[in-house]
C-alpha cells in the first residue's frame, strides 16, 4: 500500500470525530428537564417575581448582558447577542431554559456563584409560561412559535392530483 499511514488515520479518527458528535448532541438533553407545571401561568403572579429574583440585576434596560433583557416582553422574545432565547410554544428547544437547567456549560444562569440556580418547579413554571405563548399581560395574544421550514407548511401546491 502506497500511503498506509492515511488509511490508519482515517481509522482512528473516524470513530473519535463520530464520538465528539455524539457528546456534543447528547449535551442538551431535554429529558433531563422538569416537565412544565400543568396550569395557567399568570405572569405577575408565577414568572415576574422569579425573573425579578434571579435575573433583573444582570438583564435589564440598565444592565444588559449579553444584550438581554428580561424585563420587557418584546426585548425577552428579541433574545440577546447570541439571538432567540426563547421559541414561544418550545419550551423544550429554547436556549433560556437549558441555561436555568444548567444543561449547557458556561452558560448556567444566574452564572454559577453569582445567585441561586432556579428549582425545579420554577423551571417547570418557565416552561409552561414559554409554551403558553410568553403572555405578559393576560390580554396579550399568544407569542406565535417559530415558523417551520417552508417545505413543511406549504399546503397551496398539492403534492399529487387526487
Ligand atoms: C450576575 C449576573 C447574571 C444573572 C443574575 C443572570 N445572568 Fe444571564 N447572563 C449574564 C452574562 C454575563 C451573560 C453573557 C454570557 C456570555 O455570553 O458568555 C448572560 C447571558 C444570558 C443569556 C444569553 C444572551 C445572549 O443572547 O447571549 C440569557 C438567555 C440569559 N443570560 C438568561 C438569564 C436568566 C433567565 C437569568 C435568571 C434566571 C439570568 N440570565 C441571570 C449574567 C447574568
């Protein structure tokens, strides 16, 4: 064989790039979160005292790392520096509460040591406030999820003739 050496990196490397995918996919793993609480969120009653709490001193119009906010309802579902935060009705995929679960790390929130992590029954409320549609006020119309790919949702042109 010509270049025996290529085909032995191919054979170590392959397995180990397979590898380091498979951890980096593994690393959010939302079965690892609290389900979302089973009621109707109220946000002055269940969500702003936990952001207030844990949160404001870091994420507000004064402070706003990452350049995020939570205190205004446009600003917390803009997101931050690093884009959407929240997908409203996919409490599950959105980036806010795999940081509060601690799923991600470097990105525990309130950062590690500087507050008390959220329990879990305040991550289950979160959740259930971001898959009731982010209501700030009880007159607010539902935050509408992200929109699905386009070959998803297309339903003008049939696929067959019936
Ligand atoms: C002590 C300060 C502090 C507290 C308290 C805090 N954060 Fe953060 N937060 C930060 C910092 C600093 C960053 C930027 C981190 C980075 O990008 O590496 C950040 C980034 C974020 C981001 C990502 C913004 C972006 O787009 O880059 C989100 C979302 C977030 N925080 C949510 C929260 C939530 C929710 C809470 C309360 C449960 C919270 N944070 C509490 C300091 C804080």
């Amino acid at each position: 064989m010509k270049y025996p050496c290529l085909w032995t990196a191919c054979a170590t490397c392959a397995p180990i790039a397979l590898g380091l995918l498979t951890l980096e996919a593994a690393e959010i793993d939302a079965a690892k979160l609290p389900p979302p609480a089973k009621k109707t969120v109220v946000y002055e009653k269940d969500i702003k005292p936990i952001l207030t709490k844990a949160c404001l001193d870091c994420h507000s119009e004064e402070a706003a790392m990452g350049d995020f906010r939570v205190d205004d309802r446009k600003a917390i579902l803009d997101g931050g520096a690093s884009g959407k935060a929240i997908l409203p009705g996919q409490s599950d995929k959105s980036p806010i509460i795999h940081y509060v679960a601690h799923l991600i790390k470097k990105m525990e929130m309130p950062p590690l040591r500087q507050g008390d992590p959220l329990k879990p029954d305040q991550i289950a409320l979160l959740r259930a406030w971001i898959d009731q549609g982010v209501k700030f006020k009880e007159t607010d119309e539902p935050a509408k999820p992200a929109p699905k790919p386009a070959a998803d949702t297309d339903k003008s042109t049939p696929k067959t003739k019936p």
